[in-house]
C-alpha cells in the first residue's frame, strides 16, 4: 500500500483546537469514528496511548506521527492536522507540536504499518516539505503538499 491510498481529503483538518496531546487524539479519533475507519474510539484511542507510553511520536520541528494498531481499525488511513496552536507533546527537540499525522493501521497489517509510517516520515524529512508545511494557509494547500510528495516518491 501506498501512502498516497490513504490521505483522504475527508480526513485533513486545518486550525484544529486542542489544548493537549490528549484531546488531539481524542478529536482526530472522534473524525477516523465519524468517517468509519474505526468501529470503537475508546480501543482506538488506548492502543495509540500505548504507543506513545513507549516513547514520543513528537519527530521534531513541530511534527508528531502517533499511530494505533488494533482490531477496532477497518481499514489503514493517516488523519493530517494542523493545530491552530502548538501543543506539548514531549517531542524530541523538546518543541511543541503544530502538525499532527495520526495513522491508523489494522491489527493484521504489520507490514502496511512499516510502509506507510517509512513513506510518511521520508516525505517529513524533506525540508521543502516542512517548509511548504509552514506556508500552508488551508486545508486543500495540505492536501497539495502531500499529493506532489507522493509523486516525488
């Protein structure tokens, strides 16, 4: 699977507020629930909890890419945010967040998982990319950013 299969434009979100790591993923879960890509929220919500007691998804320079694999998952998909403000999130250069990538991957798709999380971390770390990021004023300029990316790939 490739990454571009799984952003969606139903599933990008620009200015979304949230004060804590917490409600960023209890409001992205809220849209993978409303779209129908998770059947319950709550399992979701503690298998990527899970994931990040292992150590931060905060990557750097304002991007964190958490991801829950469970069963409740019905098909493989990445939630693409930006915060409207910047949120803690114990990242590796200590930095807040403003751009959240929240994946979501079914219980069976270990390799899936590998691939699309490989993908989007490499788009992430091209500094053209993040600039293009930091330039975005909408949601369909997020869409766009990832779109030629992906054909880059």
């Amino acid at each position: 699977m490739n990454i571009s299969q799984v952003i969606k434009p139903n599933l990008v979100l620009y200015d979304l507020v949230a004060n804590t790591k917490k409600e960023v993923i209890n409001k992205l879960a809220d849209l993978y629930q409303k779209t129908g890509v998770i059947q319950e929220k709550e399992a979701y919500i503690i298998s990527v909890m899970k994931r990040e007691e292992e150590g931060t998804t905060g990557i750097g320079d304002g991007i964190a890419i958490p991801h829950g694999q469970s069963e409740t998952v019905k098909e493989s998909a990445v939630v693409i945010a930006k915060l409207k403000e910047p949120v803690e999130w114990h990242s590796l250069d200590d930095l807040p967040v403003k751009y959240v990538f929240l994946l979501a991957i079914p219980d069976e798709g270990d390799q899936e998982h590998l691939k699309i999380l490989s993908q989007l971390a490499g788009l992430l770390m091209d500094d053209d990319v993040r600039i293009q990021l930091e330039k975005s004023k909408s949601k369909v300029d997020l869409i766009n950013i990832f779109k030629k990316g992906v054909d880059q790939l």
